[in-house]
C-alpha cells in the first residue's frame, strides 16, 4: 500500500495541516487523528511535521502487508528497528529513537496504556542523578527498546573562523542574522520568526519567541543595534510584512524570509569564507562556548540559550579537545615553572 504525506494549510485550525494518505488519497485514520490531538495540543508547525515523517516513515514499513495497530508489541518495534538499522544510509541513533517515542506516544493515545512486552523484554532498572549532581540519586525504570545515542560534544568555532566568516557578510540584514546567532545565541527559527515589534533598540533589547512558544527577553550588545537600525534604514524593503527579516531582491522581495532562503545564504558565506561547517546552529554553539569559557552562571546561560533542561545548558561548560591541550600545556608550563624554583 503506497501511503503520502500532503500538506493542507487551508484547513481548520483544529486540524493538523499534515495529513497521510493511502494509494486512494483516503485519510490513514489512525495517524490523522493522533496529529489531530497533537495539533490541539498546540505543538508548534515544525514538530508536528517531524511527527508526521515519522509516522509516514512506520506507516509505510507497517503497512507491507497491511496489520493492525492493537497488534503492536516490542516485538515489532524491534523488527522495525532492524529495518531500519539495514538501510543505506543507515539512520542515526537519534533518529531511530525519536520515531520509537513517537510511536510510544501514538500507542498511548490510542489505547490508553503502554506498548505490550510480546516476545521482547527491553525493560531495566538504572540509576537516576541530578544533572548537577544535588540530592540523593533515585531509581528509575526504562521501558521499552532504545538506542544507545553517542555523547554530543560541543565543537564551536574558532576565533578566526569567527573572524573569515564575518567578514564574507555583505549585507546590514545578514550581519544582523549572523550576531544574532552568534552574540545572542539565536535559533534559526527563532531569527525567521521575530516581529518588527519585538525589537526595543531604545532600551537595547529584543523578545523571543522559543520552542514550545517560551518567550524570553534577551539584551542587544551595542554593535547589533548598529547594524540593525542600519538594516531597517538602508536596506529593508517598503512592505506590509511583521517579520524583522525580509527577502531583499527578487520575485520574494519584501516577503519574509524562509528556512530554505537561510540555508541558501548560509552556503552562499560557506563558499565565500571558505569555513565549510559554518552554519546556524554552529554559531549559536559557539556563543553557548564563549559565554560558559567566561564563566558566566549555568542559569543565566540557561535564560539566554532558551532551555528547558539545565543539563541541556551543562553540555557547553565540557571542555572541548583544544581546550583540554590548552589547559595541558598550561598545567604542563606551570608544572615546570615551579619544578625549576624546588631546585633553585
């Protein structure tokens, strides 16, 4: 059975724009009205696209030959995971266990209760801690199959990558996107959606709308009011739009800028600066870097980086490598500075 996503922003706002559809274009009832509840909800336009996926992802692989929901088990969410785990390219760890939680989530809306065991035990016992290492740690218990996911190691930018990057920026408008990132630690999301209103040059401040609809009140260091008063007065064109960021030139000129117009800009400056693993999230990475190397407080970092999850924030105060050969070498000087004065 062939199954397809469509996208219908037309719709009732109750409804999720992101329907599947089988061979026949008939709605895959199970997964609409679970993306349904999600939209009701209030699950913002990007997650409900990455739960549709994965559904289309399951449904396509479920449905050859066609089975019912209720038959689920570990099982077969092992059988899946092997599936996919023979694919070329092979999915990544984190990709595999967020379509296996979306699943979860599916089964639970469905039938009111956990994936059944089957012929597959994956639960286990381990142990909790506070991720600073506070209180007593706790028992906790794992259900269901999972992936070991690789540890995620922060690796920002150098200082003069910083530097090739910044200065292959031509614009006002793209110099203001870039600090944004990079002095503020803007998602590239949250640069796309911010308002004219948003912005508080006066008072050198600018509102931000984060995941899960979280806003937050972030300061605008000195030179990123510059060259956003430069962009509004130079360079933004005469139009009707609310977003801060618009497209410049072309048929999409005075339109708001889209993910896909800052991907294209961002290769663009990856071809003019000749750092090719410069991106969005590179920059903001490398502001969550230099802010937790000065030394600024876990949840002030926590406020300005929009997380949810401390231990979220705690991955930028691990050292990279450089900056573990750095602290070396300077162990290794100072080690030999005070061997030399023991003999004196």
């Amino acid at each position: 059975m062939k199954i397809t996503l469509f996208h219908r922003p037309s719709g009732p706002a109750s409804a999720s724009p992101y329907r599947l559809l089988d061979e026949q274009e008939r709605e895959v009832a199970w997964a609409n009205a679970f993306l349904d509840a999600q939209c009701i909800r209030q699950l913002s336009p990007r997650s409900l696209r990455a739960y549709a996926y994965d559904l289309l992802h399951f449904a396509r692989w479920f449905q050859d030959p066609p089975r019912p929901l209720s038959g689920i088990t570990e099982s077969t969410l092992l059988d899946y995971v092997r599936h996919q785990l023979d694919q070329e390219p092979k999915p990544a760890p984190q990709t595999v266990n967020h379509r296996l939680g979306v699943l979860r989530c599916l089964y639970r809306f469905h039938y009111g209760q956990e994936i059944p065991a089957g012929q597959s035990h994956f639960q286990r016992t381990y142990t909790k801690r506070s991720p600073l290492g506070y209180g007593r740690p706790r028992r906790a218990v794992a259900l269901g199959l999972r992936l070991r996911q690789p540890r995620r190691v922060i690796v920002p930018l150098s200082a003069d990558e910083v530097a090739k990057f910044w200065h292959s920026v031509r614009t006002f408008r793209d110099l203001a996107l870039v600090g944004l990132m990079l002095l503020d630690g803007l998602r590239s999301c949250e640069v796309l959606t911010l308002q004219l209103e948003d912005l508080q040059l006066a008072e050198a401040q600018i509102r931000v709308l984060g995941k899960g609809n979280k806003k937050r009140v972030l300061p605008l260091p000195p030179e990123i009011v510059e060259v956003v008063e430069k962009y509004l007065r130079l360079e933004r064109p005469l139009t009707n739009s609310s977003f801060l960021f618009v497209s410049l030139k072309g048929r999409q000129r005075g339109r708001r800028m889209t993910p896909a117009g800052l991907r294209s800009l961002f290769r663009h400056h990856r071809l003019r600066s000749q750092i090719p693993h410069a991106n969005a999230h590179r920059l903001r990475h490398t502001f969550g870097a230099d802010m937790a190397r000065a030394g600024i407080s876990l949840p002030a970092l926590q406020h300005l980086m929009g997380h949810s999850q401390i231990h979220t924030t705690m991955l930028y105060v691990q050292l990279a490598p450089r900056d573990v050969w750095r602290e070396y070498a300077r162990a290794v000087a100072l080690r030999a500075r005070l061997g030399a004065s023991a003999i004196l």
